[in-house]
C-alpha cells in the first residue's frame, strides 16, 4: 500500500520498502509522482533512496487500448531502437543486443504489431538526463496517438497474450520503459545499482493527440 499526497496538478505516491522485502538490501524510500500538464501529457516521476547498496528497475505497467473497447491488435506501433534483448526459454535475456532490421521486431518505421510480443527493445537513444520521444502508439481507426517519452534505456513492448479471460491476446499494448531486464547480471547492460547518497530517478511522459 502507498500513501498518497495532491500536488500542483496531480498527486504523489509514497512508500518504504523495508531491509529484506522480496530479498532486496536497504531501506528503500520511493516515490511516484503523477501530474497532468498543460496539454493533457500524463507525467510520472519516481523518485527512490536506499541505506544500502541495492538494485532499482521501477516501470509503469499501463495496457492502452486507443480505441476504447475491443481489441488493440489493430493498433500501429513506432520504436526508436535498432537492437532488442533476445531472451531464452525462461524469458531471460541472453545478454545478446540483436538488430531488429529484417526481423518481426522492426518497429523503427510505425507497422500494427498483433500479438505476440513481450520483449525489451534497446533504445536508440540510451539513457538521458530528460525524458525524449522513444515510441507511438496510433489507432488508425480513431485516430487517436498516444506518444512516449522516457528518461530510461529499454522499453518493453507486451501485446497482453496472458491476461486470460475475458481478455484476448492484443487487447492492450504496454509499452513499458525500464532498464533492461536482468541488469544486476548483465554488467555489459546500463547499470541499475543504487548506492547510499544517490537518487534513483525515472521519468516517462504519456502525450496525446488526435490524427487525421
């Protein structure tokens, strides 16, 4: 459970991860911060601190459905990443950063995805100190646009295969932005570790907009 605060245009979650929870060192003191901009952007923030060397990975796990009702799978989806994560048999990644050209996973130029997909793509643009555009999200029936911009390396792309009844596989798309999975293993891939004095920050901004 989180607690909850109004701030200027939106409100801010709070919580303390204790020493130990889900196997974690540290005190962890983390925040997420939502507000709504001027031009109806949904901005989130989070914020964490630890006592101990830890390791922190946040992401926001939103499914979009563009069209309201119905299935996404029609949906277009656009990523600026020319290399994914391959992942093996248990959906770890391999440490591998494979080229997406010529394979299902090139959504450099914006094609509908379907199903199918729950893989971390390498973001062009790496880590950045401000959150810049990474992705969208068009339904070509309503023409409604959904825009992603993030602070963060990877995004996980994840077309809702297993949600089970009464959901289908494409009902809604996730595009999470994260580090990339199994980090603290992969010394070669951005680093998630957190020390004492440092703060954990991850910022992802959601825009819309309506097309012709």
């Amino acid at each position: 459970m989180w607690d909850a605060e109004p701030v200027e245009h939106g409100v801010r979650l709070t919580r303390v991860s204790p020493h130990g929870e889900e196997g974690f060192p540290g005190r962890l003191e983390v925040s997420a911060t939502y507000t709504l901009g001027e031009e109806g952007a949904l901005r989130i923030v989070c914020e964490a601190v630890t006592d101990a060397p830890t390791v922190v990975n946040l992401t926001n796990h939103t499914y979009w459905n563009l069209s309201g009702s119905g299935s996404a799978s029609g949906h277009e989806v656009r990523i600026a990443a020319s290399r994914l994560t391959p992942v093996d048999a248990d959906l770890i990644p391999t440490g591998e950063l494979a080229p997406v050209e010529g394979t299902r996973f090139d959504f450099r130029q914006a094609r509908k995805a379907g199903a199918g997909y729950d893989h971390n793509f390498v973001l062009d643009k790496g880590v950045t100190p401000a959150a810049a555009e990474v992705a969208e999200l068009h339904d070509p029936v309503s023409g409604r646009v959904l825009t992603v911009a993030t602070t963060e390396p990877g995004l996980q792309l994840y077309t809702a295969d297993h949600l089970g009844d009464p959901f289908a596989p494409g009902d809604g798309i996730a595009l999470e932005t994260q580090h990339f999975p199994d980090s603290p293993n992969r010394p070669e891939f951005p680093s998630t570790e957190l020390r004492p004095g440092g703060v954990y920050r991850w910022e992802t901004v959601y825009g819309f907009a309506v097309r012709d």
